[in-house]
C-alpha cells in the first residue's frame, strides 16, 4: 500500500476514534494492527458513547411472563415463610434478638449499640431489648444518619415513633453529603443508631450472643 493509502487509513482511524469506537474494533475494521491505530489515535480525545437507557417501567409497559413469575415465587414463598415461622415464643423471641445483634450490633464493651435503616429490623430490636432487660428508658440515645437533601424533622419524628424514645433523647445527627456517582436512591429516613450505655447490659447480651454461637448450641 502506497503513502496515500496509509494517510487514508490514519484519518479514518481517527475519525473512528473521535466516534467512540475502541482500538480494536478500529484496527479491525480497517484491517490494520492495533499499534498502527494506536500511533495514528493517540492525540485523539476518546469518549465512548453513551449506553441507551433502559426503558422505564410503565403502567402501560406489559411485564414479561419471567418477572410475572418471580413475583408469584416471592408472594408464594413469603406466605410459606410466614406460615412456617408463625407467632414467636419467649425462647424463640430471645434467638431472634440475639441473632439479629450477633450480626448487626456492636461488640466493644461499655454500650449496647444497635444500627440499621430497615424501620421492621429497629422495631423489632427495641422490643427485644425492652422485653428481655431491665431498661432505663433514660439512659436511651439515638443518633440519625441521614443525608443533606432529606427531612430531618420529618425523620427525627419517624425514628421517634418508631422506638419511643423521646425526641430530647436525640443527639446531633451525621448529616451526610450524598454522591450521585455512588448511588442515587437513598433511605428517606435515613439510618438510625440506638445506644443504651450499660456494661452489664451490654456484658449480658454478648453472653448470649456467645452461648448461640457455641457448637453445643447448635442441632444435630
């Protein structure tokens, strides 16, 4: 191939380059070696082209008989789950608790420390607590994680509710800043922690989460 052939072959890779297109495909397109594209495109500004995005669902929009299908699985293994697990006993209410901070809570020693966004998840933590020992309702601390574009009157009100401690029990919230390039959804609540400062408490719940924990403990 003569010079003007080459110069042919530069410009189009360039100009295939400044589409978006990757080396490779260039190269094989042109039916040239990726160093030849790589010498004739390295002053080029690469940008590879935007993925189209996925359609929305809809009202309209027609589920798919896969997804129609997931969803009964999920309704119908729910229901299974529900009949399976059935109303708790005290024993079984105290596992659940223990298990739940086995996984959740915190183990350093000096406060009981509990945290989660899941609103089902800090319910049934508070009542665990509550039921199984001696609380000062008093001695109860909670602390909001929540970002700067949400409401954190609205949610301070929520968390509240949700675990009976008082707003003047609410210490200075984590307000933090939210990145788009992270994620874009976000719990409208936000996070809540619950601490109840109490060695022995706190002493008393590790030993359960020990004694679950043990190999004697467990069936078979």
């Amino acid at each position: 191939m003569g010079y003007r052939g080459k110069l042919a072959e530069r410009d189009a890779a360039r100009a295939l380059r400044s589409q978006g297109l990757t080396m490779p495909a260039i190269a094989e397109r042109l039916g040239v070696s990726r160093s030849s594209v790589s010498l004739w495109t390295r002053d080029v500004p690469f940008q590879p082209p935007l993925r189209p995005e996925r359609r929305a669902w809809t009202p309209d929009r027609r589920p798919s008989s896969l997804h129609l299908r997931k969803l009964a699985e999920i309704e119908r293994l729910r229901a299974a789950g529900r009949q399976r697990i059935g109303r708790l006993d005290d024993q079984q209410f105290l596992i659940a608790g223990v298990a739940l901070y086995a996984g959740e809570g915190a183990k350093t020693d000096g406060s009981v420390l509990f945290a989660n966004s899941d609103p089902r998840i800090m319910r049934l933590f508070c009542s665990w607590l509550r039921y199984f020992f001696d609380i000062d309702e008093r001695r109860l601390r909670v602390r909001l994680y929540l970002h700067q574009c949400l409401d954190l009157a609205a949610s301070t009100v929520f968390w509240s509710s949700l675990t009976a401690v008082p707003f003047s029990q609410f210490i200075r919230p984590y307000r933090a800043v939210a990145d788009p390039s992270i994620r874009s959804s976000k719990h409208v609540h936000g996070c809540s922690t619950v601490r109840y400062s109490c060695s022995r408490t706190h002493r008393a719940v590790m030993g359960l989460v020990e004694a679950t924990l043990e190999a004697d403990a467990l069936p078979g």
